[in-house]
C-alpha cells in the first residue's frame, strides 16, 4: 500500500474507533466544489473483525463506510450499516441529545455553533445544521447530518459545502428596508402558466421570481449555485439551417463515474471541469449543435435556441430551448446534448421535453385580467425578504444580501391569491 494512503488508513482508524476493524476495500472519487477547487474524496470500507467473511459482495451489518478528503485528511462521511455502530463508541456522542450532538460536532470540525452552523431541521433520533455566520446562513451553504438506532448510537455523520469563516466575509449590517428592495421586488413579479392538473388546463399566474438583492439594492445575485454553473457561458443563438442531414444521430457511451486512480490523486490533477472553455472550444460546439438539430430534429430551424454552454463530468452540455416564451418556459423544458470535449462531438443527449407529454393535452390559459402592477400590489404584504451571505465571485467573498421569497401567487383572472404549495 502506498506510504501516504497507509497513513491515512491509520489515521481514520485511530479518529475514528475502528480498531477491531480490518479495511475491507476502498476507492478514490474526484469532486469539484462551488469555487472551482478540485477535492479528491478516498472511500474506505471498514468490516469488524468478526464480521462473517463468507461474502464479499456486500457489507455486512456494522460495517463502516467512510469517505475523508484524502489531502486534508477531513472525515467527509460515516455511515454504519444496518445502523449498527461497531466502533469505539467513546469516539462519538453518547445520544442524540443537541447539546451532545453539537460539541461532539465541534470537536470533530473545528467549526462554531452559532458563528459557523446552525440547527435547521431536528427529528427525536436525527439533527440537521447548516452553514451560517453569526447566526445568519450562507449561500452556497454547507451541511451536517447526524443520525442515531434505537440505542442512542450514532449511525450517520457527514459534511458537505462550505462554513466560512470570518476572513471570507465582507461585515456590513442588513439595511435592505421594504422602500429600497420593493422596486427590486416589483420587477420579479412575473406571469408564468403553470399546469392545472385538476382542471386539465394552463393557470396564468403571477408569482415571485426568488433572487438574492445585494445589501445596496443596486444588483441582484441569481438563486441558483449549482457546481457546474461556475463554467457557464451565456448564449442567445437562434438555430437555423437551410436544410437537414441525412441519417441518424447515434448515441455514445459516456463515462460519468467520477472514480480515478490513485496516481491521479497523488498528482492532484485539477478536475477537468476547472479547465476554463475557450473561444475556439465554445464556436466548435455551437457547430456541433447545428449538426445535431439538423439530424434529430430538421423541421424546427429558427424554432430553438442555444442559451448556454456549460462543463459537466468532464463533458460539454448546450442547453436548447424554444424560442417562443411560452407555458413550457413555466417548466424550464429544455434539450441537453452532451458533447465530448477531446473530440468535441455529440455523444448523447436529454429531451425534457418529453417530461411536458403529460400536459399536452391541457386546456390553453385564459387571458390575464389582471395586471403586472395589480398582482404586485396584492403580493407586497406576503414577501419575504430574510439576511443572508452569498458568495460574490468578483470579490471573491461573501457579502451581505436580501433573500427575496414570496410562498404566494396570484390567479392572473380572478385576482386571488393562492398559496403556491397548493398548486
């Protein structure tokens, strides 16, 4: 066994309780976080020694299943089969009380309660936190779960994302009053069609497009933090062609595991998604998307469009969708074709669109009588606008916002206003 994996062993038995436990197997995984960092994951499978060795299939009750940042040496995971904790149990909390739960979490990560996570969710026998600073949350956030048997007995532990620390904050107080993020406000009351599926039809309703407002109301952060988000690049391409290909797209195998060998770890190779697209990779797909709708879908030129291009398990994906906003765009239908980046060739790709089948044959949406500013006007006592950091790239801190929320809408031809959970 390598010198460094060796140690590693050694170190997550000895933290961890696992002495009368023998290493069954383990594997090497790859991840990208939300700041284009490269993390390598090493997943160990600890069986008790007097576990029945008949089968090597699967993990027998007891068996620790563990994944540790391999470089940092960061216990990532803990999961104990069949909810049968076999280890050292004055390694862990001895029950599920909070207080137990929360300075044993502490000890093991260095973090603070309260300064770095809070309580978001609790069950009699399971707790979950997330990230926060100074007791307000963090976007992207980070996560803890810890789960107990019957006994008391931790069963599960994990850690996923990220709990900043002080340096990476930009201090400010919240100064987001209801006059300075209302304008802001306004313009995220949209009109969308959402399916009715009582009535078999397209119900036109306003609601509030969720967005964070930076703390001087001069800007909006989107929603969404996706890993592979960091990659984007907008695009706004009409399709056309003058006429199709013949023959038939053929889909590819694609590799989408994200196992790698230990050479690779030990060489801390950066994730390929962390390598940025080029200009000349970025025109190259914009031509393989041509081709590709030239052969799968010939009769709709000038009907989709290219929106985006993004990296993605080593691959390129093209977001298509259509270039009518209509009650589809309610649902963000699109196509996803997924390209080779060696080769820069098609290799398969998703129809969502097939996912809007169940609604085809629902009744069209009446005519809004109600309008943009009126709909408004019936929202601004339901919004909800709550102090969180996010993560700001260009600055490359987390700085002070406003999460914009409204759990209502209003029915565009009645004028009611409706919980949106209830549709």
């Amino acid at each position: 066994m390598n010198e460094q994996v060796q140690e590693l062993v050694e170190n997550v038995r000895e933290n961890l309780g696992l002495n009368s436990h023998q290493l069954k197997r383990y594997h090497f995984f790859r991840e990208k976080n939300h700041f284009n960092e490269t993390i390598y994951i090493m997943n160990m499978e600890w069986s008790p020694n007097d576990a029945d060795s008949s089968s090597e299939d699967f993990n027998t009750a007891g068996t620790a299943v563990v994944d540790v940042n391999f470089h940092t040496k960061e216990v990532r995971r803990i999961v104990f089969v069949q909810d049968l904790n076999s280890a050292d149990h004055t390694r862990y909390p001895s029950s599920a009380a909070k207080e137990d739960v929360i300075e044993w979490i502490e000890d093991r990560t260095g973090l603070t309660f309260g300064r770095q996570f809070l309580i978001a969710h609790e069950e009699k026998q399971a707790l979950s936190f997330g990230a926060a600073v100074d007791n307000i949350p963090v976007t992207p956030t980070g996560t803890i779960e810890v789960a107990f048997n019957d006994d008391g007995e931790l069963t599960l532990f994990s850690i996923d994302g990220t709990f900043p620390d002080g340096e990476q904050i930009a201090w400010e107080p919240f100064a987001l009053t209801p006059d300075k993020y209302e304008p802001v406000a306004k313009s995220q009351c949209q009109l969308l069609e959402l399916p009715d599926q009582g009535q078999e039809k397209w119900l036109p309703m306003y609601g509030m497009e969720e967005v964070f407002i930076a703390n001087d109301a001069e800007r909006t952060i989107p929603f969404t933090f996706e890993a592979d988000r960091y990659s984007f690049v907008s695009k706004d391409e009409i399709l056309r062609w003058d006429e199709p290909l013949d023959g038939e797209f053929e889909r590819k195998e694609m590799d989408l595991s994200p196992e790698v060998t230990l050479e690779t770890v030990l060489a801390n190779v950066p994730h390929p998604d962390t390598i940025p697209l080029t200009d000349a990779e970025a025109g190259a797909c914009e031509r393989e998307v041509i081709r590709f709708m030239r052969l799968v879908y010939p009769d709709e030129s000038g009907k989709r469009k290219l929106t985006g291009i993004y990296l993605q398990n080593g691959y390129i994906v093209a977001e298509i969708k259509p270039v009518k906003d209509d009650a589809k765009n309610a649902l963000d239908i699109k196509i996803k074709l997924l390209i080779e980046r060696d080769t820069l060739t098609a290799m398969n790709y998703i129809d969502q669109d097939r996912l809007f089948e169940a609604f085809k044959h629902f009744t069209e949406a009446d005519e809004a009588a109600v309008s943009q500013e009126e709909a408004f006007d019936k929202l601004r006592g339901y919004l909800e606008m709550d102090p969180v950091y996010v993560y700001d790239a260009s600055s490359d801190s987390y700085i002070m916002c406003g999460k914009l929320d409204c759990a209502y809408g209003v029915n565009a031809v009645t004028g009611e206003v409706v919980a949106l959970n209830t549709l």
